[in-house]
C-alpha cells in the first residue's frame, strides 16, 4: 500500500515478569508477533527514540526498534524479544553480552531500510538464533576470569553471529517448518535477502565459510544444504533428514 509500510510489533504477555536467571530467561521467551502497516512518513519522524539492533544487523537483517507507550493495549510484560535483539554483541565493548534496563511492553520493530517486514517469524526465528548460538556460551565466557583467554573466548562465539550463517539457518527452519506440516506464517523468505540480494553459502553444521583452506561441499540429496566436513554433515543430519526433503 502507498505510503505505508509493514512492520512488527512484539508484544509480551502481561504476566510475564523479568528473569531472574539465564534459564528462566530461556524457558519463558513468551511473545505475540504481528504485522502492522505503518505511514512511512511517521516512521521516519521517531529519530532517535529508536534502538539500533546491532546483532541483527550483523545477522544481515538490519532492524530498529521503537518502544511503545506503556498504555499501548495495555501490556506492561517483560519483552524478551526486544531484549534479545538489543544485546550488544561488539566483543571489544564494555556492555558486551548487555541490553538495556528490563525493556517492558511492546515494540515496534522496522527494518532499518524502510523495506517490509511480512511476517513475524523473521522475530521468532532470529531471537531462536541468538538463543541458541549465543546466549548459552555468552554465560559461560563472562564468567571467566578477566584475561586473554576471556578476550579469545568472546571473539569466537560471535563467529556464528553472521549473515551467511543466520541465512541458511533460516532457510532450513522454513524446510522444517513445512515438512512438519506447519509452514512458517506468511511463508517468508531468508530477510537476509531483504538486504542482500546473494548470500554466500556456510556450512550447516557450525557455520563456517568457503575460505581456504575449509571448502563446503553440497549435500547430494537436497542441493542445498553445505558442510565443511563429513563431520558436521553428520551432525547435522538429525535434523536435515527431514529438510533434506523439501523443494522450495
């Protein structure tokens, strides 16, 4: 539509209270995601009211988020997604593996480029990604000693945070999804293609690229799926057994 452009907005559960703890935080992520078209022009006003999400961009999906007023449908719960996607992720700041105060109520979430966002899984899935690839190890590195070993640490577990990795990530959710009979809602594509219209390929298993001396070989029953090593094939195919069978 003219002048309008589609968006998401995360909204928490109402009883949903901050987390005490990193577990809590994992087993509780709770969050309706919708898609709202907004007037273009009024999204370019919010300025600087809008938080940046540096880690999805580094995820090659470049997203703002505009906080709502709290008598905004009335929710007041503690917004996991926003504070997910707010982590600061820059292994050289101080507020490495951060994010802002207990961000409560909804969000607006835009892509940085004005372009749409069609469907709230682009969310669920990201915040899954992050979830899972670097929440977990995050705790574990800050709670080294102070050190080069810290320094070394916090520079390989942001190795998985790249587009290349995040986009087949979300390619074999969507074949997931469908064999399962459940397709994402919407049906989006990678957002990463929103940004950049090739992607270069990574290894399923742990997310490296084709640089030497690692070289990715396709797998020869999809055509789609790459790996760097017999290794990470096998790994993989636990849940790629089931992928592996869709044709998109």
């Amino acid at each position: 539509m003219a002048g309008q452009v589609r968006c998401l907005i995360a909204q928490p559960l109402n009883n949903t209270a901050a987390p005490k703890t990193d577990d809590d935080f994992k087993k509780n992520f709770r969050a309706d995601v919708f898609v709202v078209p907004m007037p273009s022009e009024g999204l370019a006003h919010g300025g600087n009211d809008y938080s940046h999400s540096s880690i999805a961009a580094q995820l090659g999906v470049p997203l703002k988020l505009l906080r709502m007023p709290v008598s905004y449908q009335g929710y007041t719960g503690f917004n996991f997604a926003a504070n997910i996607l707010l982590t600061d992720y820059d292994p050289t700041s101080s507020d490495f593996g951060t994010s802002p105060p207990g961000i409560c109520g909804a969000a607006l979430i835009v892509h940085s480029d004005g372009v749409d966002l069609t469907s709230g899984e682009i969310v669920k899935v990201m915040v899954d990604y992050i979830n899972f690839f670097f929440l977990p190890k995050l705790e574990r590195t800050l709670a080294l000693a102070e050190g080069e070993d810290k320094e070394m640490a916090k520079k390989q577990i942001v190795g998985r945070l790249t587009k290349e990795a995040f986009h087949a990530y979300f390619e074999e959710r969507r074949r997931l999804a469908i064999a399962e009979g459940k397709p994402l809602d919407g049906k989006p594509k990678s957002p990463v293609l929103l940004k950049y219209t090739k992607v270069a390929q990574s290894c399923g298993g742990c997310g490296a690229l084709a640089s030497p001396p690692v070289k990715l070989s396709m797998c020869a029953k999809c055509n789609f799926r790459h790996y760097c090593s017999k290794e990470c094939q096998k790994e993989d195919w636990v849940t790629h057994k089931k992928a592996c069978k869709v044709k998109l």
